[in-house]
C-alpha cells in the first residue's frame, strides 16, 4: 500500500492495487475494502518501519461485500458477475418470490461468484466453494436444490 512516494501509504478509493489479485477477487472501491485497505496500509507501514517483509492479506482472497438493500440481505462474493470471464461461464439462477434470489456463476464446474439476496443462509458455504475451487460438476442443478441442504455436504 506504498506509494511511489517514500513513507507515503493509500488506501480505499483514491488507490489502484498494484499487485495480481486472486482470480475471484476485484477492486470495487467500497466501504468494507477501503477499511480492509486500511487496515492492510496499517500493517505494511509497520513492516515498513521493522524493516520486515510482509504477505498479501486474506483479505485479498475473495471479494465479499454484503450490505441490506429494500430490507432485503444483499451479498456479492467473487465474479458475481462473471468479470473479466468473457462468454465461458454457467449460470445457475433460484428465485423464490419474495424471500430470496440466488445467483451462481460457474466455470469448468467450479463456482467462481453468487449473488445472494434474503436470508439464504449460504455465504459461508459458497464461499468455502468459491475458495476451495471444488469440481461441483457432478451436483449440476441439485447444488441450488432448496429441498438439498448443501451446506451438510460443503461445510
């Protein structure tokens, strides 16, 4: 989080990450990065200062935002929505009127974004999936089968 500046650190959205992030994480330059962020620029000054190496931070793994929006629980994890996929990208869609939507995308069988709106109860769950890369192949439609409760399988 240094600057080309010496002892000049940024963070949030005046700064463009200079790294190569995870494949199933982006800058979208939000409240909960931009803590992250700073959080992160904290850390790196203090290596800085000692002299000592530091690692990229987990926070930089999967893009996770959730917020409430109309009342309803709103979380975004990974590719969301299929950034940066092109055309080579499934998706895998439940709606229940009025009490959630689900919205998966995936790739060569492995789940790299949801969208997740209500109480769905699976943030953690996906999640799990998006960062274990798991071949979900086999699972097909069942994987969004509200009648399957996955997260016996996956958590």
């Amino acid at each position: 989080m240094r600057t080309s500046l010496p002892n000049v650190y940024a963070a949030g959205d005046i700064c463009t990450t200079s790294w190569e992030p995870s494949p199933v994480w982006q800058q979208m330059r939000l409240w909960t990065q931009a803590r992250q962020m700073g959080w992160y620029a904290a850390k790196c000054m203090a290596a800085d200062s000692l002299g000592e190496p530091l690692e990229t931070d987990f926070s930089f793994e999967l893009f996770a935002h959730s917020t409430k929006f109309f009342n309803y629980k709103v979380v975004l994890l990974g590719k969301y929505n299929a950034q940066g996929l092109g055309l080579d990208h499934e998706l895998m869609l439940r709606c229940t009127k009025g009490q959630e939507y689900i919205k998966v995308v995936m790739q060569n069988g492995r789940m790299l974004g949801a969208v997740l709106i209500g109480e769905t109860d699976l943030e953690e769950t996906f999640e799990n999936l998006i960062l274990n890369q798991m071949d979900l192949s086999r699972y097909g439609k069942d994987l969004l089968d509200p009648n399957i409760d996955i997260e016996d399988y996956f958590d």
